[in-house]
C-alpha cells in the first residue's frame, strides 16, 4: 500500500496485520511532514533482504547540500534472506554463464593452436 500518511508523531506504525501489510507515505513530500512527523518510507528489496526504512524532515535540499547536512534514517524493519540470489542464480546469469564457458573454450583453442589467427 502506498501513499497513506502513517501518523508516525501519534505512535502509529507502518506495519499493519501481524507484518503482512506495510504503508509507507509519500516518501518525501512535505505536505505529509505535520501528520507524519517524519519525511516518509522507503521500501528497500535487495539480495541481501527487505527494509522499511524512515526518514526524519530536513529543510530544504539546498539547505542539505549547501551546509553538507545529513539526512538520517532509522531502519523500521529488516527481513534477512537465508540465501542471496545471486545474478549467476537467475536465468540471465546461466546464459551469461553459458557464454563464459563459451570463450574460455574458445580462448584454450586458440591459445593451443587450434585455431590460427586469420589476417
């Protein structure tokens, strides 16, 4: 869900229906800031897992480059996966996988005398 100001100031959590639900805000956006509290979500799905991560208000992006201020975030949730999924683990990594083997083989003819260089 998404888009739903979490009244995070009151207490009230993005996690809804035991962890199976999550509703995240909308991300930056100042018009949520007085409900919210925060200055929103980000959903982050990586190999590594899933995170819910909450970001506090700042002032203004200039005001963040121009004085270097951090904009921190706290992580809300983490799901930890038992096993990466790697890109060699999906169907483009075996292809990718499968043209390696392919010009390895390619290079030990050649280097072996195989195959002679053409001009």
């Amino acid at each position: 869900n998404g888009h739903m100001p979490v009244k995070t100031v009151q207490g009230e959590s993005p996690v809804k229906c035991g962890g199976k639900v999550m509703i995240i805000d909308g991300g930056f956006s100042r018009a949520y800031r007085r409900t919210t509290g925060i200055a929103g979500y980000t959903l982050i799905y990586n190999s590594y897992g899933l995170r819910l991560v909450s970001h506090n208000t700042f002032t203004s992006t200039e005001d963040v480059i121009e004085n270097e201020v951090d904009v921190h975030s706290d992580t809300v949730i983490t799901e930890r996966v038992t096993h990466r999924q790697r890109v060699r683990d999906t169907e483009d990594g075996r292809k990718m996988q499968e043209k390696i083997r392919d010009l390895e083989q390619l290079l030990h003819a050649y280097r072996s005398g195989q195959i002679l260089e053409q001009v």
